[in-house]
C-alpha cells in the first residue's frame, strides 16, 4: 500500500498548473497570485454555509498520488447547495455538471441529481488533510468509481487524451492500494447500462493485466 505523503497546499498547486501552463498566456486569465487566497475564501463559505460536498478530481488524486496537474477544483453538491453559493457564477451547465466560476477560479460540480455521485458523497467520502484545512474528499473507491464512470462516454467522444489520464490515474489507484474492484463493479452495475458495463469490464481486465506486468517485471529485476 502507498505511504501517506506531506499535505498539499490546494492554492500552490493549482496556481502551478495556471502559471506554467503555456496556453494560458495568451487566453488571460485570472491573477495567478490571488488563487491561494481565493481558495480560502471559496472553502470559508462552503463552512460558513454548512454545505455538504465532497471534493473529487485531480485535487482529491493528489492526496493519493503523485504528479498530478489540475487548474480547477471539482466538487460534489447538490443543486439547493447550489444556489446557496450566489458566488459561483455558472458559465454552462447540463443534467448532472455544471461548471463555474469563483472569482475566477474554475470550478466543476458534480451533482447529486445522479445517484452515483451521491453515493461517492454519502458512502465513498474521508477527512483528508491539506494545508488550507481538513476537507471531505473522495476515498480511493470513490475516484475510481467516477473514473470508471466516465470513461464510456469519453470513449464515445473520442477523447483520446482524457481517456489516457483517466486509465493511467485508475491504474496508479489500483497498483497502490488494496481495492475490492469486485464490489465496485457491483456498484457500477445499477448507474451504467449493460453495454458500458462491458466496455468498463473489460478495460479493468487490461488495467490488471498491464499492473500484473508491471509487478512482474519489478519482481524479476530485484
């Protein structure tokens, strides 16, 4: 099992991921400096407004994992969570996400209208520590369950390169932790329909097989 790491500091990152991301120097964006205190002061209102969320994403990953970049926050709430945060100006939004801003900061919102993502918040949330504060954040089942989630319809968008990080961090999750993938897929089966529960099936399969590779590999070189 993966040795817990020093807390991450959530401003520090993602202000990382904005400054030295390339496209953004041309696309404008917020003041890199303010996104430290700008993180405060988004967690101080969902605290002052007792909200019940969960954080998710490459945020989440990061307490888990190493080397992951992200330049937004994604949470889990509900829609009346919602529209207790007047703050966060919604740029789009369609059935179960939305996606908006806090001053500036890009923030994607998972909703609990879809009953797998309310599960993860309800079943599949711990206290993780960050710098800024202690925070409810997806375990590592939940990760994977929003990962295995997504990943029918990013194939049927062709994203190819959300469907590599999504593989890749699901792998890195299974490698490093001891998971009962069984019971996930159960849980899957009631959120995903007969034909994606194959495709999900089947790219664990791989994922399991690449990571049995791996250890072999790692084992023969000792």
């Amino acid at each position: 099992m993966k040795t817990a790491h020093s807390p991450i500091e959530i401003g520090k990152v993602i202000q990382n991921a904005v400054v030295f991301d390339f496209k953004n120097r041309s696309a404008n964006p917020m003041n890199s400096d303010s996104l430290p205190q700008t993180i405060l002061r988004l967690f101080d209102r969902l605290h002052q407004k007792h909200i019940n969320y969960a954080l998710v994403g490459g945020i989440a990953l990061l307490t888990y994992i190493e080397g992951r970049n992200t330049q937004d926050l994604n949470l889990i709430m509900a829609v009346s969570s919602l529209e207790k945060l007047p703050e966060i100006k919604i740029v789009n939004r369609d059935l179960y996400f939305v996606h908006g801003k806090f001053e500036g900061l890009q923030i994607d919102i998972l909703l609990t209208e879809n009953p797998l993502f309310e599960k993860v918040r309800q079943k599949y949330t711990t206290t993780r520590h960050f710098l800024e504060r202690d925070l409810p954040t997806a375990t590592v089942e939940g990760l994977i369950l929003l990962k295995l989630y997504a990943l029918p319809s990013l194939y049927r968008q062709g994203s190819f390169s959300r469907v590599g990080i999504y593989e890749n961090d699901i792998a890195t999750l299974l490698n490093d932790y001891p998971v009962a993938i069984k019971d996930l897929l159960k849980e899957l089966s009631r959120h995903l329909s007969d034909s994606d529960m194959v495709e999900v099936q089947n790219i664990v399969a791989e994922i399991q097989q690449r990571i049995k590779r791996f250890q072999n590999s790692s084992t023969q070189n000792e």
